[in-house]
C-alpha cells in the first residue's frame, strides 16, 4: 500500500486525511461555512506533518456537489500532483456516501445519497445492498412521487444535506431519513487505496470535477 492523501470538499465543509499501508495516520476538518479556500491547504500541511514522505497518491472526491468546493479541492488535490509526482486518484461523491452508511448500516436496504442542489432538487443516485448502482447519479427534483416505485419493493435509506428538506416531501412507510451524514475524507481513503492497488489512478492534466450542472453566478445587485 501506498501513503494517499485524501482531500473531500463536495459540500460546503471539507476533510483531509491520510493513509499510510492503509491504516488513517491523520485527519483534519472543518465545518464553517466558506472556509476551503482560506483553510484547506492549512489542513493539508497539517496532516501531511505527520509522515516522514510525501504522499504516493492524492485522492480527491470528484462530485457532484458545491461548485466552488469541487473546483477548490480539485485544483489543489491536481497541484499537489504535479509538485511531488503523485497519482490522482478520484472517486464519486455519492459513491463515497454509500460507502459510509453502508459500512455503519448494512443489511436488506438500499442507499440514496442527496446533496443539495438547492430549491426541491437534488443531486441523487441509488444504489442497491450490495452497494451496487441501481440508479445513476442525476439531479432530480423532489416531489410526492419521487422514487415512490422503488420505495414499493424496498427499504430506502435517504441521507446527505439533500435529504433534510426531502423528508416532509417523500412520504412512504419504506423510507427512512438518517441525520448527519457528510462525506469524509478519512473514508475517501479507504476507497482510494482500493483503487491504487488496482492501479485506476486518473491524467491529473486532464481530470475535471463531476459539476453535473453548469455554473450559474449569481446576478449582481444594481447600485443605482
């Protein structure tokens, strides 16, 4: 196994982690909103002083989520890259989602991942016990019949900052919200060294974030 530092920052907080042969030496976190840009390599410097060699590979979350979050960690995640010569490795928000829950609530259930899209909408896949993509990620707006087939033949665990505003929307007996649940960079780490092991690293050249969405700024307030 290799020393992978993982960098999470799909939402509007961010996590930093690093694992040597595997076992998570360090991790760092931060909550506040609006705090990557300022904050992130910070962490990182903080994390990386625990190893004594720079890191093999970077392993980043590749989205979808919070534009500016994705295009901040992605960006440093790359120039870490290209300033020590270490792999990019990248792997799907609501895959690292899964991941998670899956771990703390295995059993006869599927997994819905949300992130917030704002208004109703949701960046959402589904996946199924096994872990296995039911349905691919989209972003969907939530109504009274959104995933009201599959709730018929399934228990469906909804999580992630999407979920919350789903919960009064999505109404069936199979459907069950769960609290707190981020992405994190300590278990990005672990599905990292999977995919090091399998040698399925990513062009840090040519690599882009899973936006899902175009970009929309927002439109400046008139002054006069």
């Amino acid at each position: 196994m290799a020393c992978i530092l993982s960098i999470e920052s799909s939402t509007f907080r961010y996590s930093v982690a690093l694992h040597v042969e595997g076992e998570l030496l360090a991790s760092d976190e931060c909550v506040e909103a609006q705090q990557t840009a300022s904050q992130l390599a910070v962490s990182i410097q903080n994390v990386l002083s625990v190893a004594s060699k720079k890191p093999d590979a970077v392993a980043v979350a590749s989205g979808p989520g919070s534009y500016t979050g994705l295009r901040i960690g992605v960006a440093t995640a790359k120039g870490l890259c290209f300033a020590t010569g270490a792999r990019l490795l990248a792997v799907p928000t609501l895959e690292l989602m899964m991941h998670q829950v899956r771990k703390q609530k295995p059993g006869d259930h599927w997994y819905c991942p949300m992130l917030d899209a704002r208004r109703m909408e949701v960046y959402v896949a589904l996946f199924d016990e096994e872990g296995r993509t039911a349905a691919p990620t989209s972003a969907r707006v939530i109504d009274a019949q959104s995933f009201r087939s599959e709730l018929d033949q399934h228990r469906i665990l909804f999580f992630g900052d999407g979920a919350a505003k789903c919960r009064s929307v999505i109404q069936h007996p199979q459907a069950e919200f769960l609290d707190n649940i981020h992405p994190q960079a300590a278990q990005l780490g672990e599905l990292a060294g999977q995919l090091w092991m399998e040698k399925k690293w990513v062009d840090a050249a040519s690599f882009e974030p899973f936006y899902l969405k175009d970009f929309v700024a927002k439109k400046p307030k008139a002054f006069f």
